[in-house]
C-alpha cells in the first residue's frame, strides 16, 4: 500500500469532534467524583457536630473558599493543558496569590487571638489525621480527572499531572472541610496546603505514565 493511500484510508472515517467535547468530559466525570467523595465524607465522619454554628462563623467560609478557590483554578489550568497546545495560563501564579491572602489571613487572626491560643490555631487537635482524611476524600476525584485527561492530548505530562493533583487534592480538602471543625487559619494554611501538594507530588510522579498517549 503506498503512502497516501494509508493516510486517505485512516482519514476517511473521520468525524468532526463534537464543539464542547472536553468541557462535556470534564463534567460528566469530575462531578459524580466529586459527589462520590461528598457521599464517602458523610457516611464515613459526617457533617461537623456543630454546623448550625459553624456556617454562622467567617471562619468556615474562609476555610471553605480557600480550598473551593484552589480547586477551581486547578482545573480551569486541566482544562487548558488537556490541549497539545495548552498552557497552565498563569496557574501556579494564581495559586500563589490565593495561598499569600490565606496567610495574611493566618497571620492576622494569630496576631488577634492571645498567645495561649497559638497551639490550637496551628496543630489543632487533627493535624496528624487530617492529610489521610484529605488524601482519601480526593482519591476519586483524583482518578476521575486521570480517566479525562487518559481521553485527551496533554503534552507536558509531569507538569499536568502535577496540576491534576493539586487540584484533586484542593477538591477533597473541600469536601473535608465539611467534617473538620478547626477554625484556625494557620491550621488550614499549613495542614490542608501539605495535603493538597502531598496530591501534587503524587500527580506529578503518576502523570508521565498515566497520561502518556
């Protein structure tokens, strides 16, 4: 068979893909996982003891916004780097950004608060449970994220797995933060953040493997 004929062969079956493909892909996976790890937290720990309370308190939004924040910028990144000719689009400056308000942030409610309370607004009573927890609870979304980008054409696979992990593991501290009834700023600066780059190092070490096409 002589060249061309090969190449006509293998593009005459061809269809259009169609406009919104990705976006559909990335929906259709990400959101179940996200449900599915939502689902896992409530059957496994449960709403925080105190909710009616706690939804009254800054502090729980803040801590709610800081991850939702991570996670929505992780995967608006996928999103673009799912693309051969995609880019992160500035994420890890965003990211950057995100975690310097969290930290000024922590660092205010510390300066406030009195000084026999610095224990508590850093290690909590959770911080050796809380990177498993968090690890756990983005694992789905993690695999969920994989299985789009496995279906799409990312080229620098170390970096998108990198990003991939990020931004599961910023949508599991989301979903945690449901249970965790720490109301430190510090605490959720250094102990949610470990986790979510623990998910990074994670993806970045998976991703040339995984995603390889």
């Amino acid at each position: 068979m002589q060249t061309d004929d090969l190449i006509d062969g293998l593009a005459s079956n061809l269809a259009p893909v169609p406009r919104h493909a990705l976006r559909t892909r990335f929906l259709v996976n990400l959101v179940p996982a996200l449900c599915l790890s939502l689902v896992l937290m409530v059957t496994v720990l449960g709403f925080r003891f105190d909710m009616p309370n706690a939804l009254m308190l800054p502090e729980f939004w803040i801590k709610s916004a800081y991850n939702a924040a991570l996670a929505v910028l992780g995967f608006v990144a996928l999103y673009r780097m799912a693309r051969p000719d995609g880019s992160d689009g500035g994420y890890f400056t965003a990211a950057g950004t995100v975690f310097a308000i969290m930290g000024l942030i922590a660092a205010t409610q510390i300066w406030i608060e009195p000084s026999d309370q610095y224990s508590k607004l850093v290690m909590g009573s959770s911080a050796l449970d809380c990177p498993f927890l968090i690890f756990g609870f983005s694992l789905p979304i993690l695999i969920a994220a994989i299985r789009v980008l496995r279906r799409s054409a990312p080229t620098d696979l170390r970096r998108t797995g990198l990003v991939t992990g990020l931004a599961a593991g910023a949508a599991g501290a989301w979903v945690y933060s449901w249970f965790c009834d720490e109301n430190g700023m510090a605490f959720v600066l250094i102990w949610y953040t470990l986790s979510i780059v623990l998910l990074g190092a994670l993806g970045a070490l998976i991703g040339p493997r995984l995603l390889r096409w």
